[in-house]
C-alpha cells in the first residue's frame, strides 16, 4: 500500500508544479480540484474521487480532472471506471485549452491503464507515441526510468506469445472449494495438493492425494495419512520424485519455531511416519513456507522472510546431510532474490532448473513465473516465462511433470455464490521452453537373493564423467519397490547398496537400463566364496593405470571393506582373447594390482586385499564380438 500511495504523491505533486496552468480557467471547478488533491494526501480516496466529479460536472473540459479522477480509480482496483473517465476526458483533448503536458499526461494514464488491464499492445503503442514529450525533469525520476524499463521489456516480449491451451483436471479432482499448489511424483502417477474448505478462520488446510487410473483419470482424493493431517493446517507440501519424503508447512503448531515452520515426515515400508519439525536449522521466527525438494531430495528450497535476505519473501535453501540431518539454511543470493519478493519455488527434476514467482524481476505486473538455471554450480539471471503463462495478474506458482509435457498451476475463479474458488489446472508446457536433456523415468525391485524378501537398499545414479550423484533413492522395504531417473546424455553408473550384502553395480549405458521398465535387483549377502563383477572399472587399452572414471565404484569398495572390516576380497582381473595368453595373464594381474594400490592408499591393510590375474582363461561369454569382448575385460571381487 505504501508504494501505490508513494506513486499517487508523486503524480499529484508533479501536477502541482504546473498548478498555475490549468486547461479551464473556471475558479469553483478548480477550487473543487484543489479540495480533491487535499483529499487524496489524507488518503480519502472516495471523498476525493466525487470531488473531482464535482470538478469534471462544473466543466466537462477540465482535462487534469479526468486524470486524477482515474488515477484514483486504478488506485482502488476499479479499472474499467478509470477506462471510461479516462476516455471521457481523451475526448476533450481536441479542446483549444489542451497544452503538450496534457497530451504527455493522456498518454501517460493510458499507458499505465493498459499495463494494469494486460493490453500490451495497447500500452506500448501509447507510451511511444508521447515518449518525446515528457519533460527532461520527469524522464530523471524513478517512475519514468521503471516505465521505460517495462516498455523495453515488452518490446522484447510483443509477438513471441506461445499457444497454450489451459484444461481444469476433470472431477472427482477439483471437488472442494479450495485446492491449490498441486506437485506429482515423477512417474505421474500421483498428485498431491493443498485442500480447504472456505476462506473463514475455522476452515483448516490439509493435504490430499489422489492416484492416476489405468485410463488416465484420477481416482476420488483422499486425506494423506491420518499421521499428517492434524487439528492444525498443513499445506504448501513438497514430495520427491518417488514419493517417499514429504515436506509440507504448518502454522501456529505447538512446536513451531515461528509463525509457519516447515516439516518432514518420511514414508516407511509404505506408510507415512510422524512427522517432525525441521528445526532451528531450517526454520526460524519468521515465516517459512512453500518449500521444493529436489528430486531426490537431498536439497530443500523454500520461501521465507526472515532476516539476512535481500528484501521481502526470499528464496533459501538447506541441504541433507550424511546423516540425515539437514544444514544451516543459506539465501540463495542475488541472482533470484531482489528487495522484493520471490515465493514458491519449484527444482525441476533435473535438478538443473529452478522456477519461482517474483514481483522484482522484470515483468508483466504483479507476480511473474520465472526460471534460472544452474551453470557451473551458479544460478544464472531469471528468465521471464513469457506470455500468456505470465500476464498482468498474479501468477504464483509452476510444476512441470518429469516427461516435460505439463505444467499444473492453481486458478482463482468465483463461484455462483459470490465465494473465491481455486481449481487445479493444467496446459502443455511449451517446447520452445528448453529444460534440458530428456529425463527417463524407471523402477523396479531390489530383493535378498537367497530368501526372496525385499530390501531397503539404497541407489545412487552417479556421473562416471565426475562422481557427481546425479540422484540417491531408497527401495521400499516392504514391497522392494524403487524409482530411477536417468538423464538421456550421462554417462553413468547405478549403486545398489545395502549393509551386509554385495554391492551390484551396473553401467547404465552398456547395461541399458533405461530402457528395462521393472528392474529386478538381486543383492547377495555377504558370505565367502560369494563374488561380484566390479563395474565401471576403466583401463586405457593395453594399460593398466586406473583412468577417472573409475573414482565412483573404488570409493564404493572401499565403504564395502569399512562397514565389514571382517571381511577380506580377493581381486581378479580378467581379459578378452585379444593377445598371447601370457601377456594376457600379466595385464590382468597388473589391472587387479592398481586396484589393491588404490584401496592401500585409502587405509586398507595389504593382507585384507589379495590380487590375481587370470588373462582370457575365464571368459563370461564367447569372444566373438565386440560387445562381449568388452563383458570379458572386467575386475572381479570375490570375498574370501
């Protein structure tokens, strides 16, 4: 509020200092003007706007009271009055009392106007057509700098307007009055989303679910878990990718750190636990709300505005530890955060691209949906979406689904009875839109091979090109159940890990899993004699020193060999035919021994490693391709 009053000021005083000119010379009509400005300082705003009336009905030409009359009226929100005083007045500019400054004043108006109505177009044409004649004082002042500055912008923007088509998510979805911020799981076949009842202080928030039908419908939304919803609100929620972390905001709990604090509940053996407050670490006194996991969930990002920030709703973030705990929040900086407000921000699955609404980037008005991506670790200058996802209004919140075909988004609407409503809506997301290379979404099980029962292991995609984890999942424990996203250009491998069993290690690529839609994953225990290929071991060729991209599967064994000091390997290296056997056998031996050098330098006593080479005498397959020469050359960990 003070900011629209701070611009009326400013327009009324740089009336004034053309205050001896006046369009009529009728000293009542003026008296009745003056009396109006007076009224506006006290921010009497309707007793003003009938004064200037009074004005306009005394004389019908006097041109600066149809501007403050309508300025007063995009004040108080009502628009299509201001529209008609202003045209009203327009008219009269043919008048032989009509000076330049009251031309710039017109066009000065209507540009305005048009911005608030989201007529572009309009409201460029207009400005540029009286641009040259505003005074040199007036072009210095923040206002006509901010205006320029939109001008341009919409100059870049004018003509690129994508196609969408918006379509409200068919019934049994969108039942109650209110349901907002929708989020899926990666596969799509979850959505999650924000109820409530009415807009009165006893009508409370809870999250709801809903599951995607074999013929595409959703099936009726239920309440998420009776461990969730509780006497207070709960909203605002975030899910990772498989749908078993939730974070979701809660305000005025007992236990609250603040006005609305952020909380995590996990999902165990298919049910959701309690869920427990994130604490001081995350939260603070201040609001903190609508919060965004990564895929994975090893990174949070949120909104809140508390101290330390830029300015207004910030956007931070916290990171999961080793151990489960989650770091000191930081303020993502100044790349995304401005003096003004950045709310609701969304990590796309890739992990690459951050979305969040703001009113201090550049923009079409009030809240814009905007986009940054990650480059070398930074985020990049926002990009505006662009129209019609953004226009004039409030547009405060994006999810775009993993496949990248759509964006679900939140619309106010009103209903018959007069009462505000929000319906979840959904369009296809825009290709000319880049979001990064094409994301494969996958699962499977992971069970004990010699009993059968399903296993809580832990999979971790990693870049072989950096040991980067592109993203960590755990396995069901009940059900044995997974989910994997593998991007289309990594070169990667796939951990599957769990204390007191082999490790099972894949190359992504050559085992070609994205395209295996249930992956069954067999993990052996850990008993001797019980071996395992060690994959993604990489020698130049007729070299034996370890290349880069071995880095990810040496540090797994060497977390093998510390959660089971007890256990001591064996380590064969093994070859294709290519070559004398003799040669053979001695390249191999060397590959298995820059594997013990490597596991001795990272602690391991040289008696629990043992090495041995056996050339081509053990080939898995038949050497008569390529392809399975390559199954041929591997390292093999055999426990002892």
């Amino acid at each position: 509020m003070r900011r629209i009053f701070l611009g009326i000021l400013f327009l009324f005083t740089f009336s004034l200092s053309y205050a001896q000119t006046y369009s009529i010379i009728d000293g009542r009509a003026i008296r009745f003007f003056k009396e109006a400005e007076e009224l506006t300082l006290s921010r009497q705003y309707d007793q003003a706007i009938k004064k200037y009336q009074d004005a306009i009905d005394r004389e019908a030409s006097f041109l600066e009271a149809y501007v403050k009359m309508s300025q007063l009226l995009i004040t108080q929100g009502k628009l299509e009055e201001a529209k008609s005083v202003a045209e009203a007045g327009k008219k009269r500019l043919a008048g032989k009392n009509a000076t330049i400054k009251n031309v710039a004043d017109f066009g000065w108006l209507f540009s305005n106007l048009y911005l608030k109505t989201g007529e572009f177009q309009k409201a460029y044409d207009e400005f540029k057509a009286v641009d040259s004649l505003f005074e040199e004082d007036f072009r210095n002042t923040i206002y006509y700098v901010d205006m320029k500055s939109k001008i341009d912008f919409l100059e870049s923007q004018l003509g690129r307007s994508m196609s969408i088509e918006k379509e409200k998510l068919e019934d049994p979805l969108n039942e109650f009055q209110l349901q907002y911020f929708p989020v899926l799981t990666a596969d799509g076949e979850q959505i999650l989303f924000t109820k409530r009842d009415g807009t009165g202080n006893f009508d409370k928030e809870d999250i709801f679910t809903a599951f995607a039908e074999p013929d595409g419908s959703w099936n009726k939304p239920v309440s998420i878990a009776q461990t969730i919803n509780s006497q207070y609100n709960e909203g605002t929620c975030s899910v990772t990718a498989d749908g078993n972390i939730l974070i979701y905001t809660s305000c005025d709990a007992p236990d609250s750190e603040g006005s609305c604090d952020l909380y995590i509940a996990y999902k165990v053996n298919g049910n959701w636990q309690r869920p427990t407050n994130m604490g001081k670490k995350v939260n603070s006194r201040s609001w903190d709300s609508q919060p965004s996991l990564s895929a994975d969930g090893r990174i949070l990002f949120f909104s809140s505005n508390r101290r330390g920030g830029y300015g207004g709703n910030d956007i931070w973030y916290s990171v999961r530890q080793n151990d489960g705990s989650w770091s000191d929040a930081k303020n993502l900086g100044n790349a995304v955060n401005t003096a003004k407000d950045e709310i609701s921000p969304f990590m796309f699955f890739n992990n690459e691209i951050l979305f969040f609404a703001s009113d201090g980037h550049q923009g079409f008005g009030g809240m814009d949906i905007f986009l940054s991506r990650v480059k070398g670790g930074e985020f990049s200058s926002p990009e505006n979406l662009g129209l019609p996802i953004n226009d004039h209004l409030d547009q405060v919140a994006l999810f775009i689904t993993a496949q990248k075909d759509y964006a679900y988004f939140t619309e106010l609407t009103s209903g018959e009875n007069g009462n505000d409503r929000s319906l979840l809506y959904r369009f296809k997301f825009p290709e000319s839109i880049y979001l990064g290379e094409n994301l494969t979404v996958t699962g499977g099980k992971v069970f004990n091979s010699k009993t059968g029962e399903p296993i809580d292991a832990t999979l971790s995609l990693v870049s072989l090109t950096n040991d980067s984890t592109l993203y960590q999942f755990k396995a069901d424990g009940k059900t044995g159940d997974f989910m994997m996203l593998y991007p289309e250009k990594s070169i990667s491998g796939l951990y599957v890990e769990k204390k007191g069993f082999l490790p099972k290690i894949y190359n992504v690529e050559r085992d070609k899993l994205k395209n295996v839609k249930d992956l069954n994953v067999e993990l052996v225990p850990v008993a001797s004699g019980e071996e395992f290929v060690f994959e993604n071991i990489f020698f130049d060729f007729d070299k034996y020193a370890l290349k880069a991209e071995s880095m990810s599967s040496l540090k797994r064994l060497v977390k093998f060999l510390q959660e089971n000091p007890n256990v001591n390997i064996l380590i064969t290296g093994h070859t294709d035919n290519v070559g004398s056997p003799s040669y053979n056998q001695q390249l191999s031996l060397q590959r298995a021994k820059s594997v013990q050098e490597y596991l001795v330098k990272e602690g391991m006593h040289p008696a629990r490693v043992l090495v041995e080479g056996k050339g081509d005498k053990e080939p898995v397959v038949p050497n008569n391709t390529a392809e399975n020469q390559a199954l041929n050359r591997r390292i093999t960990v055999k426990v002892l």
